[in-house]
C-alpha cells in the first residue's frame, strides 16, 4: 500500500497485480488437474478455490474503483461478472464434459482472464499509479523544523 496526503496507506497497482497472480496459478493447477486426469473432486476442489478467491478479489477491486470512484467502474464490473458466470458453467459441467471439453472450457477461461488482465485491470492499475503520483504530490514537503 502507498501512503497518501493523509498518511493513510492506499492500495497499490502492485498488489491489484499480485492478485492476479494468485488467480492464473489456480487456473494453471485447474488447467493441469484436467489434462492429467485427476478426477472430477480434485477438479472441483480446485474450482471451488478459484471461484472463492476470484470472488473476493473481485469484490475488493470493485470496493476500491467505488473508493475511488473510478470512471470505468461498471464496465470493468461488467466483465468481472462474466468471467465469474464462465468459471461456475466449468464447475457445474464437470459432470458431463468429457476432458477435451473441459481442457478447452479451461484454456477459454484462462484466455478470458489474461485478456481482462491486459486490459481492463491494466487501465485501472495506471489510474491506481496516477493517483498514488497525486497524493504524493499533494503530501506538504518537509521544512527541516
Ligand atoms: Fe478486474
């Protein structure tokens, strides 16, 4: 967190990033425990932790654009809620798809979400990183009394 006028602390790009971070690892073991063939309880235990932590990071996103209120807010949340829509259709069709099936509905999502990352999180990090510039700016310098 970056600390501001106030000097209060302020989310940072940095850790908006870190997030995603955690996000595509959880994806990338969903990705391998189809490929290798795990079975259907290890998949959806995984699933579950994906859709859990992208839900919270999306909630706490969503708080700090409205903290801030960021211009961009409902079409960013718009994207989260279908990214949050296509993991629960991967979770709920594990019974039925075959491992191609959700090879392919695994590499989409991952695919979705490097695209949201490029994109829409990536302008809301610069807007973060501008703001963060501002209250420092604004932060009265020391006199050295
Ligand atoms: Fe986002």
């Amino acid at each position: 967190m970056a600390p501001t006028a106030t000097g209060e602390t302020a989310p940072s790009a940095e850790s908006v990033a870190g997030e995603h971070g955690v996000q595509l690892r959880l994806l990338k073991a969903v990705e391998h425990a189809v490929r290798e063939d795990q079975g259907a309880d290890d998949v959806a235990a995984l699933l579950d932790k994906l859709v859990e932590y992208t839900n919270v990071h999306f909630h706490s996103e969503e708080l700090i654009m409205r903290l801030y209120a960021y211009p961009h807010y409902d079409a960013h949340r718009t994207e989260h809620a279908e990214l949050m829509e296509r993991a629960l259709v991967m979770r709920d069709s594990l019974e039925t798809q075959d491992q191609a099936g959700l090879i392919e509905l695994a590499a989409e999502l991952s695919e979705w979400l490097r695209r949201h990352m490029d994109g829409k999180d990536h302008g809301f990090e610069t807007f973060l990183r501008r703001q963060a510039a501002e209250a420092l700016r604004r932060t009265p310098r020391e006199t050295g009394q």
